[in-house]
C-alpha cells in the first residue's frame, strides 16, 4: 500500500511540474490539427482518384 501511496505522491509531484497550455492555445492546435488532417485527406483523395484513373485506362488500353 506505500507504494501505491508513493507512486501516486510522485505522480502528483510530476504533474505540478508540467507547462500546461492555455485554452487560447489548444484551440488554435486543434483547429491546426484537424485543419492540416483535411488537408492531407484531401491530397490522399485526389491522388487515389487519378491513379485509379490511370489504371482504368491502362486496363482498357491493355485489354486486362
């Protein structure tokens, strides 16, 4: 039990040591985070269409 009691006293100790960040903060990450997800969603999309786009053709040409 004293060092579940230990643990959690240095646990504890470690967190107040932390830089947290402000809410101003986290809000213009996440905002950045989703923003630079979508993006690269989206450059994935594109990318898969038109490769899918180029195997259609090169099986029409080839008869596959």
């Amino acid at each position: 039990m004293k060092r579940i009691r230990r643990f959690l006293a240095e646990a504890v100790s470690e967190l107040r040591k932390v830089s947290w960040p402000t809410l101003e903060q986290t809000r213009t990450l996440t905002v950045l985070v989703f923003t630079v997800s979508f993006a690269i969603g989206a450059f994935v999309l594109v990318f898969d269409q038109l490769f899918q786009h180029i195997i259609a053709l090169l099986e029409s040409s080839f008869g596959a």
